[in-house]
C-alpha cells in the first residue's frame, strides 16, 4: 500500500511539475498587501489566456515562450513575460496607488482620480515595482489641474493629458518618441489622429455630437423634428499614405407628438443611424462601397464579389410572421425599440462576376459594421439559393414553428427541374434559446436561438 501510494504521489508531482502555470501576485500600496481583485490576463501572437472570472489567482499555459501581461491596474501597455521553464512561475507588482476615470472625447468630458480612496490632492508621484515613474501630475480635489504625465515601465514618456476648456488634450508616444495619438477637443466633440510608427498619419476620426437635446421645446410643437445627434467622419491610409477607408457615420434624434392633442411633454423620440463610406485596396483600387441601404465589394480586378440589400419590414407583420414566437413581451419590445427590423438579400458572385449565392435573410441589426458577415443569425434565415454558371440550382427554405420550451427550424431543400423549385427532401432542427433577449438582461424581449452553424452543402446531401 505504501508503496502504491508512493508511486500515485510520484506521478501527482510530476504531472504539476509538467504544468506551465503562471502566477502573479498584486501588492496593494496603500496597504502593503496583497490583493486578488484585480482583472489580468495573459495573450500571446494567438490568443489570450485568464479570461475565466475576475480576480484570479493564476492562470495555466499551454506551453513555454513569451506572452504579455494585460493589466491596467499595473501598467497602461501590455508588460512582457518569459516562460522558460515549467512548474509554477510567480511574479509581484505594485499596483497603481492612483485610481482615475477619465473621457477623453466621451459625451461627458470628466476626470476624478483618487489615492487610496480619497480624491488626489496636490502633486502626486506614483511608481513601478522597478521604481521607475508610473504617473505624475497635481491635483485638486480629484482633478488634475495641470498636465498629467504617465510613463512606459523603462521610464520612457508614454502620455501627455493636459485639461482644456474643452475637455482634455492628449498625446501619446510610441516608445522611439514619435506621437502615437493625439486627441484634440473643441466646443462639440473632438479630432483624433492615430500615426504610424514612421510617423505617417493612419487615421482621422472627426466626432461632432449635440448635447442637452430634448423633444419638447416651444417652437416646434406637434412638428416632426429630425437632428443628427452624433456625426463621425472617419479616414484611415495606408502605412504609404495611400486612402484606405473614408466613412461618415451618423445618429439622428426623431421626436413626433404620441397625439397631436397632447401637450409637448408627451412626445416621443426614437433613434436611427446612417453609415455611408468607401474602402481601397492599396493600388487605390475600390474595394467596397457602402450607403445607407446597399454594400458592395469588390475584388483586386474591380469584379463584384457581394452585394447586400436591405429593405424595412413591418415590425408586427415581422414578430406575427414566422420568425419569431409570437408573445406580449414582443409587442411590448418593438413599442419601445430603436433599431428596426429588416429584410437582408446578400448575394455573392464568383472572379467573373457570375452569382453563386444568393441569401435572404431578416434582422434587427442596424448593419453598422462594414460588411454583415459575422451578424447573420442562423435562425433568421429565409431562403438560400445556391446558383451554377449564374443559373440556380438549388434552394433551401426555412419556416418556424413553435415546439416545447423549443423553436424548431423546418429545412426544406429544393432542386430546380424546368425552371420550377421541385420538393427533395426536408429536415427538422431544434433551435434552443440563447438564455438572452434582444430587450435586456430581464428575460423580456425577443429570444435569441442557437443552433449548429449552417451548412449549405451538408444539407443538401441529406438522405
């Protein structure tokens, strides 16, 4: 038996042995303490690692190297980690003894920073475990009333913030000196410049936003009004300077009277957006083109590789129909909702510009990413049609229906026989809810499904 016991002991230790296990211990300075709540991780070139739950104690890796530590309670950048060895590798830091909030640009410019749990008064020195600066700056019951320095970990200069009457100038460097970002604030938003590390400039973002904006005022009563709240110009360039992406983003603020015979008090406002813009290959080529209701892309050769359209839909005849389950909680979601639902055709064509693709789906997404591949959700499909030589082929249909506790998906494949869709065969898929809603955190709203990612060709060689 001892000797059973000893030999499991044996393979215990080897296999901790065996483990990369990485272990940081965090030291609060206004108490010399240790602490654990404290958000950290891991990344490397590939992924990042310790994102499990907050104020972990250690984090396991799948191999020796060099990965980063990501903690803005330490440092503002990524700090660099060697694993050379297995076993468990520990490491202390000194967190920050500066606590901020601060916006830069945000719809509220504000800052308040504290120092062990009091607001920052006076001039303040904080530092590193290495002992190099960390920040710098003076303060007045919480505000900095003059620049705010903070610094790389090798004592290099990373941040200039200094208030303005407009909120707060920023400036940050890159390590070999060169300005990395410079924020700018004026009277209704900001400019921000992002650079390349030669100095080039690689993005302009121009924000103009309207503040204090309300429904009600007397000169316009029981009038539509119509005001952009938030309009965001967008450039970005290649490393070379050439343009890559030109873009205007806009919010609009709608306010209507609920009744014309109500008074001002009772109008309402809702919400929509508008995103128009361009990008480049980096020969100047067009690469994509998008308005308001319709994107295109293109390929190096100036072909059309997809093509996506969008139309309104009616929200009741949309949650009445057979997308959804149709409840009072739907209702009670689109009554209060700002984004509207939509009918999506995306069609995608081959080099030589014949189609092959061509899908019909619905959302209630605004599309505001450049291109909606990744915000098609399975269960909102339509119809699929898959095309040979610009001719269709096949098609797969999709109808709902409510099962228990379940949303099950009906797949109805088609083939094409003398230009009529010919019933082949057909498949049920159960559609299990997400454990979220589109309306909030309440369980109210509009359920999300989940369901095996769709497969067009393993569906049509069902049997």
């Amino acid at each position: 038996m001892k000797t059973l016991l000893l030999a499991l002991g044996l393979l215990l230790s080897q296999s901790l042995l065996s483990q990369i296990v990485y272990q940081p211990t965090f030291i609060d300075q206004c108490t010399n303490k240790p602490i654990k709540r404290v958000m950290w991780w891991l990344s490397d070139s590939i992924q990042n690692y310790g994102l499990e739950y907050y104020g972990m104690d250690k984090v396991v890796l799948p191999k020796t190297g060099n990965y980063q530590l990501n903690c803005s309670s330490i440092s503002t950048t990524p700090i660099d980690i060697s694993i050379t060895t297995s076993g468990t590798v520990k490491d202390t830091f000194l967190l920050s003894r500066l606590n901020k909030l601060m916006t830069i640009g945000g719809d509220y410019d504000k800052s308040e920073y504290s120092l062990c749990g009091s607001l920052a008064d006076g001039e303040i020195t904080d530092y590193y475990s290495n002992g190099k600066k960390r920040m710098k700056g003076t303060f007045k019951k919480g505000q900095p009333v003059d620049s705010l320095f903070t610094y790389y970990r090798n004592g290099l200069l990373y941040n200039v913030t200094t208030p303005d009457k407009h909120g707060f100038k920023s400036i940050t460097y890159f390590e070999n000196g060169q300005v990395k970002t410079l924020i700018t604030p004026n009277k209704k938003g900001f400019k921000n410049t992002t650079y390349y590390e030669n100095g080039q400039v690689e993005a302009i973002v121009h924000i103009k936003r309207e503040l204090n904006y309300e429904c009600h005022k007397k000169e316009i009563e029981k009038k539509v009004r119509e005001r952009v709240i938030k309009n965001i110009i967008l450039r970005e360039y290649y490393p070379d300077g050439m343009l890559k992406i030109e873009q205007i983003s806009q919010s609009f603020r709608k306010c209507y009277p609920i009744d014309q015979e109500q008074k001002e008090e009772n109008w309402s406002k809702t919400f929509k957006r508008k995103k128009t813009g361009k990008e480049y290959y980096i020969d100047g080529t067009l690469k994509m083109n998008r308005e308001n209701e319709k994107v295109e892309v293109y390929n190096e050769n100036g072909v059309l590789i997809e093509k996506i359209q969008r139309k309104r839909i009616n929200d009741k005849d949309f949650l009445n129909g057979k997308h959804f389950i149709n409840d009072k909680y739907y209702l009670n979601y689109v009554n209060s909702m700002e984004d509207k639902f939509y009918e999506y055709k995306w069609e995608k064509f081959d080099s030589t510009g014949a189609i092959n693709r061509r899908i019909i789906f619905n959302d209630d997404e605004s599309v505001m990413n450049s291109f909606p591949k990744h915000s098609i959700h399975n269960f909102m499909f339509d119809e699929i049609i898959s095309f040979s030589n610009g001719i269709a082929i096949k098609k797969l249909s999709f109808r709902y229906d409510n099962g228990d506790n379940n949303l099950i998906k009906k797949l109805i494949l088609y083939n094409k026989v003398f230009e009529k869709w010919v019933e082949e065969k057909r498949k049920d898929i159960i559609l299990k809810r997400a454990g979220t809603s589109i309306g909030g955190d309440n369980g109210f709203g509009l359920q999300r499904f989940i369901n095996d990612p769709l497969n067009f060709n393993k569906y049509t060689k069902i049997h």
